[in-house]
C-alpha cells in the first residue's frame, strides 16, 4: 500500500490549492470565489493529511477537523454576505460593490 | 491502493480545472463536488479513512448543499451566465494563469529536487484521531466550538435582513 513519494501527495496539494488561486482571479462572480476558497482550504487539508501519512501520526489529520470547522464557518459567513450583496446590488458581480472606492 | 492516489489525483485536478470553465452555477458545484470525492478516494489511499469520511459528509454532504439551497433562494437567472461568459476572455485570464503556472512550476520544482521519501503504509485509524482530537488538543476543539459559534451567529445577523 506505500510507495506514494510524499512530495506527489504535496504537489497535489499545491496544484489544486494553485487552481483555487487562479479561479479566484479569474471569476468575479462572488458565488465562484466562494467556491475557490472551499477548494483552497482543501488542498491546505490535503497537505496536513499528507504530512500526517509520512510521519505516522494523527496530528495532520486532527488539524484537517480543524480546517473542516473553519470552512464551515466561513461557509455560513460567505453565503449570508452573498445573500446580502444579492439583495442590494441585484448582481452576484463583486466589482458592483465598490462604493468604498476613493 | 497507489492507482487510486494517481487516478483520484489526476480526476481532482480535472475536476477542479472545470469548475473554472463553467458558468452554470449548478453545474460548477456539481464538479466541486466530484473534486471534493476524489480528495476524499485520495485520503482514504494515504490511509486517513475517518479524514476520508468526514469530507464526503461534511465538504461533498453539507457545504455543498449549502452552495445548492443559495442557488435555490437566489433563482438565477440566464443574464448572470452571459455576464460570467463575457469575463472568460483571454485578456482576462492570462494574466492570472501565467502567474498560477509560475508558482506552481516552482513548488513542484522545490519539491523534486528533494530526497524521495516514500509515505508510511500504516493506517492512521479514528480512535488515534479522537485520542489526539481530546488530549492535547482539547483546547483547539473549544475554540473551533467558539468560532462556530460566532459563524452561526455572523450567518444570522447577515441574513435576517436580506431575505424580507
């Protein structure tokens, strides 16, 4: 069942955290980035429950649950803030909301 | 078991690759969702089966279904996909993936001149998880409680006004 070299799990890792990085700069559509940000936090999981594969311990993978918690929480922040945006602007489109601009 | 790493790999990375391409937004979580599966094949290959559960019922189960019901609410309607579409043009894009590329041919650069260590086969199991989760980690599982709380409190602040 061994033999995966750890730095294929890590590289993974980044590409997928790196695809996250590029969709957010690329979509300006709020309900996008919001998905972008889920993948980013799971290839930052995925990195914890590699390093927790090489090394034999648990600690990786209870960080993950942390990481889990988190993106619940951001989750339910985003998608109320998407639904505020909706409500003021009629648009999912982030650049509309740039009252705060000099 | 290493099959299912490389084939659950390369099915995430696809998988993911899509969601940028789609402007339908049913169809971009519906590859999310696939993504989030192959991770979780993926965990279960490294040998993490609680890790592997809990992101099929917590990531794929509930924060998916999250992004379904706001859809649901939102009722989109096809101007918005039109809008999406316009922004997928190559002016826009390069820029961001010539700099993605840059960064993702260093880290795998980085990461291959290093000594080739291979992955331990044993299986780290739920209860060495819940043992570490409730030992010296107590204190990160209060405050993961606390940062709930503030999240479900957040969420109803924010959308008690938006939805009358």
């Amino acid at each position: 069942m061994a033999e995966i070299p750890t730095q294929y799990g890590i590289i993974l890792a980044a590409i997928l955290f790196s695809l996250g990085i590029a969709g957010i700069l690329i979509r300006r559509n709020i309900f996008f980035i919001l998905i972008f940000v889920e993948v980013m936090l799971n290839a930052a999981g995925l990195a914890f429950v590699v390093a927790a594969a090489r090394w034999g311990q648990a600690d990786g993978q209870v960080m993950f649950i942390f990481i889990l918690a988190t993106a619940a929480a951001e989750v339910a922040i985003g998608l109320g803030l998407l639904l505020r945006l909706h409500h003021l602007f009629k648009t999912l489109n982030v650049d509309q909301a740039s009252d705060l601009r000099g | 078991m290493i099959v299912a790493f490389y084939v659950a790999g390369g099915v995430a990375v696809l998988s993911t690759f899509l969601v940028i391409l789609q402007t339908n937004a049913i169809h971009a979580l519906l590859y999310t969702i696939l993504s989030l599966l192959s991770v979780a094949i993926v965990f279960f290959s490294l040998g993490a089966p609680l890790v592997a559960a809990l992101e099929v019922i917590v990531y794929a189960g509930a924060i998916m279904v999250l992004f379904v019901f706001v859809v649901m609410v939102l009722n989109l309607s096809p101007e918005t996909e039109g809008v999406d579409r316009a922004w997928l043009q190559p002016r826009t894009w390069t820029g961001p993936v010539i700099l993605t590329l840059i960064l993702i041919g260093e880290l795998v650069y980085i990461l291959m001149t290093r000594a080739g260590l291979t992955l331990e086969g044993a299986a780290i199991g739920p209860k060495q998880v819940s043992l570490a989760l409730y030992g010296p980690y107590l204190l990160g599982v209060e405050l993961a409680s606390i940062l709930l709380l503030a999240g479900l409190v957040g969420a109803y602040h924010l959308g008690r006004d938006a939805l009358d």
